[in-house]
C-alpha cells in the first residue's frame, strides 16, 4: 500500500476513533486487505451496519476503528451509519485527498485544492501555506490568500472571479 495512504489515515486516527472510507469506485479492497496499522481494527461495512454500529460504539468504546464500505454510499434516509459517519473521520484515496491530509484540511476545502491542483503539486508551495494555515481559516479565506483584505477587495476579487 502507498506509504502516504498509510500516513493519511494515521493522522486522521489522531484526530477520530473512526475513519470511514468508502470505495465508491470498488478499487481500493487490495489496499484495505493489505493495509496494517497498528491499534487499528478494519471491519468491513457489508450489510451489517446495526452490528457494526453496536460493536464500535458500545462494546468496544475505546478501540480505534477503520470502516471499508465497498460500492455507492446509501442515501442518508437508508445510511443506517449516518450519525457514526458524521461524527468520524472521512478517508478518501485520490490525490486531492491526501493533499488535504498532509495539510490537516478537512474535506470542505476540497474544492480549493482540486481547482488548484497545480499549486498543491510543488512540495515547497505546500509547505508555505502549511506555515500560514490557523484552525480557523475557511476555504474562502484560503481562496483569497490574505487574512487583511478589506470588503472592497474582497468585493473586486468576487466580482473577477464570477
């Protein structure tokens, strides 16, 4: 398994007992058998979501969990791992994805790094914005670029960009 996949989910398992990661493309299961982290307990989400849920949340209330669901992700009125999914962490294997994680970014800001894939590629870009990133930035104060624009320059870049 690619070794940045590998630290993508440790990091999020810093942050989450649960990472779920749905392979909506089914082509990740090789990954999933091989994958081994440490403290880390896989289950495969396959028609067993109650027991699932049971498990993780009740019985074993400590140990860190990695949930594999294999095709489409159901419809939220049919997704009986709902609440779980939304409170968990969120593993996705493409490259904006693992750009995200390398720069603690949440999934909402997945739209800036994929209409700026270019910028993400030079390792050392990646690393300056990493020195200016707070946990309070948005992805449209990312977009902007500068924390000190006034309205009138935040309206001008607005009116450009559309």
């Amino acid at each position: 398994m690619d070794n940045r996949v590998a630290q993508a989910l440790t990091k999020l398992f810093e942050r989450h007992r649960i990472v779920l990661s749905d392979d909506t493309k089914e082509e990740l299961r090789g990954d999933f058998d091989a994958l081994t982290l440490p403290g880390i307990e896989k289950l495969e989400v396959k028609n067993n979501e109650y027991g699932l849920k049971y498990r993780i949340l009740r019985e074993e209330p400590e140990q860190k969990f990695l949930l594999y669901r294999e095709g489409p992700q159901p419809d939220d009125l049919d997704n009986w791992l709902l609440d779980v999914q939304l409170a968990a962490g969120e593993f996705r294997a493409d490259q904006a994805a693992l750009w995200l994680s390398e720069l603690d970014l949440g999934f909402e800001f997945a739209d800036v790094v994929q209409s700026h894939a270019e910028f993400f590629q030079a390792i050392k870009r990646k690393e300056a914005l990493r020195k200016l990133l707070k946990p309070e930035d948005t992805a449209g104060l990312i977009w902007l670029g500068n924390r000190h624009h006034s309205r009138r320059d935040v309206l001008r870049r607005l009116r450009l960009r559309g």
